[in-house]
C-alpha cells in the first residue's frame, strides 16, 4: 500500500468499536441516506473483501505493511513469501539478521532502510511486548517504521478493530468524490469515520480501496463499471448509469493468484 501524496456482508459492528475515537467531519456532498446507498451497494457487491498483502499472523502483517511503503502490495507478497517463510516471528526475524533480510526484500523500494526498521521493530517487540504484537494504536506506532496507516491496518485485519487506514487509493477517493475531502491522511480518516454508517465501517476500509485500485483508478476512473456512478458527486465523473449490482467472485489473494 503506497503512502499517500498529500497533493493530489456488511457485517454490524459493534457500537463501541464502530464510533471510537471519531471527531467533527468536514463537508461531504452526500446525504445519510446517499452514504447508506453507496455502502449497502458495496457490500452487495464484496460482501467479504480483504486485505491483499499476505502475512501468517500478526507480526508478519505489521513487517508486510510497513514494507508496502511506496511499494504495490503484489511486489511486497513476492517479497515476503520466501522471507515468512524462515522467519515468521520476531525473534526468528532477529536469528535472520539484517542482512539476509535484505537478500529477501531487495526487489521492494527503500529495502536497506526497511530492513533496518524490520530489525529494529522485532528487537522492540521481543524487548517491550514479549514478542507479541500490541493491540493499541498508540503502542503499534512506538514500533519503528510504523505510522498511523500501518497501525490502523493491522488493529483491523489482525485484531478485527473497526479503523480507517488511509492509503493513496482512499486518500484520492475521499477527495475525487468530495465525500470526505481533506488536505492530510488523517483529515480524511477523521472525516470518513464520522460519516460511514456504523454497520458498514469494520469492512469500508477495505470496499474503499479496492473500488480505487480496480474501478475509480489514479490516472482514469472507469465509470462505466462502477456500481455508484448515479450517487457519484464527482467532477471527473463520465457516467451517470450504474454497473450491474451484482456479487463479485471471492477474490483471490497471493500466491493463489499467481499460480
């Protein structure tokens, strides 16, 4: 998942999960019952979505997101295959070394600093966290190397915490279609978490960015396959008839892919 540049099975949560830590949002274009439509058609659409970074368990997560840095999550799973499999935990990572780590990763972006945060992040865990990966926000970003992105994808995807990580697709979202527009990552989050309705948000973060990475694109957003274009507020918008609403086959993810 790349960083944003700042230029540029609705499954019910639970209540106290889905409204932590949410604050005043900013204009949407969009009425509670445009944003009820839009995320009802999602989930028809991707009842179940997932993340597409493969990771075994939660410390594996937390190295492949804070790999996935200005990297595409496909060149992070090449990647990591081969490195999770031999080190898997901190300690097993730390045995490694951080030049071996750097013979796996050396494809991806940044690599020699990366594998300095893979090293230094494991030596943390196995030092404050007895090994184990922390389930608070605030103790994920005392990691190195990771930030407030990365923390909110593995609270969600590890420990199943309604969050809103703001990546480059859910950044240029948020502002193409003015529905919770701002200048900075956590403008957006902070936006997004007020107005998605409660009963859809544990799942919003992903319906969010795979409808940018394979339907609202970066250089040309393909609305004649886009299953909101009559709810659309957006300027770039070329279509105002919705796709078909129809459930997508179950994604394939990694490995599966490839072969």
């Amino acid at each position: 998942m790349a960083n944003p540049k700042i230029k540029s099975s609705a499954q019910t949560v639970k209540k106290s999960n889905a409204t932590a830590g949410r604050k005043p949002a900013g204009k949407s274009l969009y009425s509670k019952a445009d944003l009820e439509e839009i995320f009802r058609r999602f989930s028809v659409q991707r009842p179940e979505p997932k993340g597409e970074l493969e990771h075994v368990n939660p410390f594996t997560l937390v190295v492949a997101v804070a790999l996935s840095a200005q990297a595409t999550d496909a060149g992070v799973n090449k990647a990591t295959r081969a490195l999770f499999a031999v080190a898997d935990t901190p300690q097993k990572m730390l045995d490694l070394g951080e030049e071996r780590i750097r013979g796996y990763i050396k494809t991806i972006g940044l690599y020699r600093n990366k594998a300095k945060n893979v090293m230094a992040l494991s030596e943390k865990l196995m030092t404050d966290f007895g090994g184990e990966v922390p389930r608070t926000r605030e103790e994920l970003m005392t990691l190195p190397g990771v930030g407030r992105k990365t923390a909110n994808v593995v609270l969600s995807m590890a420990f199943g915490q309604a969050t809103m990580a703001v990546d480059t697709h859910i950044f240029r979202i948020a502002n193409r279609l003015l529905l919770a527009p701002g200048k900075t990552p956590d403008e957006v989050e902070q936006r997004l978490m007020k107005i998605i309705p409660d009963q859809y948000l544990y799942h919003a973060h992903h319906w969010l960015i795979l409808h940018g990475r394979y339907v609202c694109k970066a250089r040309k957003p393909e609305c004649e396959r886009c299953v909101i274009a009559d709810l659309c507020r957006s300027p770039e918008k070329t279509c105002d008839i919705p796709a078909p609403l129809i459930e997508l086959p179950p994604q394939v993810i990694g490995a599966e892919a490839a072969g």
